[in-house]
C-alpha cells in the first residue's frame, strides 16, 4: 500500500497567513491526489483533486502543486471559516490511502 | 443537485451483522464508481471500499476483507456496505462517496457488548 504522510500534524496559525502543508507518497502517484477540508462533525469536502485542480466552488485562496511523491497545499490569505483539519489522498492505486491530517488551529 | 443518504448505522455487538446502504440522487448513478470511507472517533479518513460503475471491479481494505461486501443496485440508486463478523475496531462514522468529491453525511456504526 502506498503511505502518504502528511507533515505537520497540527499547527496554529493567525487569519491573513499564508500557509503551506505538505504530503509526501512513498511511492509515485503521479498527479493522482486530493486534498479534502474537514471541520467536527461534517463531512470531508473536496478541495483539489489532480493535485492541483481546485474544485469548483472552492476559494482562489486554495491552491494545490506537486506531482510523483511530493505535494503541497497553501492557503495564501487564512480567513476564519479555513480552522479545520486537511487531508490528502491518493487515487493512483488500491488500496486508496489518506494522509494522518493536518490540524489547522487558531493561534 | 447531488446528495448521498447514508442509513443502517446503529448499535451492534461484537460478532454481529449490519447492512449500510446509501441512497443516491441529483445525478446518473449508474455512470460512477462508489466508495465506503470511515473515520473512528477522533481518527483521520480510512478508505474501506470501492466498486466501480457495473460492480466488475471491486477492491477492499486488508482490515476488512473477508468481512465486509460491498454492492449496488443501479436501478434503485442504492450502494450498499453488508458487514459481517463486526469488531470494535470497527466503530467509525461510515461516509458514502462518489468518485469526483460528494460525500454522504455519515452513519456511525458502533460495536460493543
């Protein structure tokens, strides 16, 4: 099974920053992943997939790159309604595997 | 506009049996692979299963292979997740997904005695 891990685990951060998380395949994927937003309770809601595709009715502020292990996703302007936990995915091969997730929290 | 209905969690114990199903609408089901994700109580995202758009091609996560049989009946606009020989390690809020980011609302699942 291909192992995405995603780096940091959590971190805080202040409305108006820019910021990055990362998640990196053990093997190549390609541009074969996804990155979902979650908040408590909800379900996961697609923000990018093809690493770099953003999801209709998803913010500009959202943008996705990478390709083969390594990814990013940034947020280029925190708003308040961002505070949640991200996740990737990969859809390259099965079985379909999801980074630990980064928790988003208000410094 | 698209929505997935979860439905069939509930309480069971250790050994037992539970049928999740997921009812589709606001578009062509037949043309999409589905999927089962599920996420334990305070845990991240756990794919559990796929199936693709005519049921040929079917894939399950190691953790419950053997146990867990997932199908759909296009016609009705239903996916269903039959799970058997359940574990506590199976309680999870259990997600409906199509292939292309709309997800159900979840349905948890709780095994205990």
């Amino acid at each position: 099974a291909i192992r995405m891990t995603q780096s940091p685990s959590s971190f805080s951060a202040s409305t108006g920053d820019r910021v990055t998380i990362t998640c990196r395949a053990s093997q190549g994927i390609s541009s074969y992943l996804a990155w979902y937003q979650q908040k408590p309770g909800k379900a996961p809601k697609l923000l990018i997939y093809a690493a770099s595709t953003l999801q209709s009715g998803v913010p500009s502020r959202f943008s996705g790159s990478g390709s083969g292990t390594d990814f990013t996703l940034t947020i280029s302007c925190l708003q308040s309604e961002d505070f949640a936990t991200y996740y990737c995915q990969q859809y390259y091969s099965y079985p379909r595997t999801f980074g630990q997730g980064t928790k988003l929290e208000i410094k | 506009e698209v929505q997935l209905v979860e439905s069939g969690g509930g309480l069971v114990k250790p050994g037992g049996s539970l049928r999740l199903s997921c009812a589709a609408s606001g578009f062509t089901f037949s043309s999409y692979s589905m999927n089962w994700v599920r996420q334990a109580p305070g845990k991240g995202l756990e794919w559990v299963s796929s199936i693709s758009s005519s049921s040929s091609y079917i894939y399950y996560a190691d953790s419950v292979k053997g146990r867990f049989t997932i199908s759909r009946d296009n016609a009705k606009n239903s996916l269903y997740l039959q799970m058997n020989s359940l574990r506590a390690e199976d309680t999870a809020v259990y997600y409906c997904a199509r292939t292309s980011g709309y997800w159900g609302q979840g349905t948890l699942v709780t095994v205990s005695s």
